[in-house]
C-alpha cells in the first residue's frame, strides 16, 4: 500500500484529500505545519508528499526544499494563487508538479497517480540518447551535456527524453502531457510550458535548444540547427 503524506493546515482539506485517496486505496499520513512535515517524513518515508505552500511555522518551500535534500520522494505542490510564480518557485526547489486550489479532488488523485506511475518505471527505458552534445539515459535516468551532469527532476528527465527521442519532430503539447504525465493526468498544456522553461535553463546555451512551435508544441534541435527559440508567456516575459 502507498502512504501518501498530507501537508496542510486545512482540516476540511486535509480530510477531503484523505477521504479520496483512500478510496482508491492508499495508506494517509497527515501533518498540519512544517516542522510536523518533516518529522512524519523522517519517520515514515511516504511514497509521495502532497505540500501546501502556505503552512504555519516552516513554509511549503522550505519543506519542499529539505525534503529534496534527503531524497527523491515525489512531491505535489498545492498553492492557492493562480500565477505561475509560486509553481516556478516550487519547481525550482525541486517539487515535480503542483496543483492549484481550488481543486478537483478526483483530478488531484488522477494527478497522484499519474506521478507514482512514473516513478514506478526508473528502471525501464532503453538505450542512451544522444542529440548533439546531450546524451540522455534511461535505464540509468541520467542527462548530460557534454561533461556536464544535468541535475533534472523526475518530471523533467522524462519530458527532456520523450524530447530527444524523436529530434527535430514537433511533439504536441497534448502529446507530452499523455506521454509524459499519463493519460489520466488532468492537466493544463501550460504544465509542459513550465517544465520546458525550466529545462532550457538546465540545458544551458552548450545544449541543444527546444524551440517553440507556435500555436503546437516543442521540438528539440542540436545547437548547430538551433534557432532563437520564442519565449513562453512566463512571468516577466513580454507579452505576460
């Protein structure tokens, strides 16, 4: 059975999110501040961490960021803003997907799911990939380009793969969202927005470029094809 800890000071949350995951048969942990969060963690090393941001004590990003210190246990982000700032945020500490409230508790375990089974297959894949100066390894779940390790969340390794496994092919939005989140996920296309920005920063300008096809989704190009690529609606870009 996989105990999932529930992070948030909500009780009608807490007890909402609970009631859902364990119909589908998951074992609930529950902590209601961040010092509480860790504590429980330690004790009983969850197989997914489910975080609200806005906690008592020791904030969401601080959990979020010991906790990826210790480890590599999922973790699903909740924040009660609508903006991409504080999923950037989240990301970047090492969460692998966040969740916005208010939220459909079906779709919240739909999203649970879509992570544990991702997770599930590290040890699947096949051969090294390899697209310019990046080589990508699936059975090993490790990227580099050139000499340089990229530090890649689970989320991030598998849409920076589903990427380079077809180079120079425009893969849709839609389409990664299914091969990469699951075709249960519920997810929004800007998702795979998120996580492509945050992957061009790791990739770095020796990587190969992904390169936005307006109006359908994503290709990735070695660097000596690579145009500019166009940049995404985030915060701070024109046009936000």
């Amino acid at each position: 059975m996989k105990r999932i800890l529930v992070v948030d000071d909500e009780p009608n949350i807490v007890e909402l999110v609970r009631l859902y995951l364990e119909r589908e048969g998951f074992a609930v942990l529950v902590a209601r501040n961040g010092d509480e969060a860790l504590a429980v963690a330690a004790r009983h090393d969850p197989d997914l961490v489910i975080l609200d941001l806005m906690l008592p004590k020791v904030d969401g990003w601080e959990v979020c960021r010991e906790l990826r210190r210790r480890g590599d246990t999922p973790i699903l982000m909740l924040t009660a803003r609508s903006d991409d700032v504080d999923a950037i945020v989240g990301l970047e500490l090492g969460a692998d997907d966040y969740v916005t409230k208010p939220f459909n508790p079906r779709a919240l375990v739909a999203r649970v799911k879509a992570i544990l089974r991702r997770t599930a297959a590290t040890a699947s894949g096949g051969r090294p990939i390899e697209v310019g100066s990046l080589r990508v390894d699936p059975r090993r779940r490790d990227a580099t380009v050139g000499e340089r390790r990229l530090e890649l969340r689970a989320r991030e390794f598998d849409l920076l793969a589903a990427l380079a496994r077809d180079p120079g092919i425009v893969l849709t939005r839609d389409a990664l969202l299914e091969g990469v989140w699951g075709t249960d996920f519920p997810g929004e296309t800007r998702t795979v927005d998120v996580h492509v920005a945050e992957l061009r920063k790791k990739l770095g300008a020796d990587g190969p470029t992904i390169e936005t096809i307006r109006g359908l989704g994503y290709r990735l190009v070695p660097p000596e094809r690579a145009p500019v690529p166009e940049r995404d609606s985030l915060p701070g870009s024109p046009g936000s």
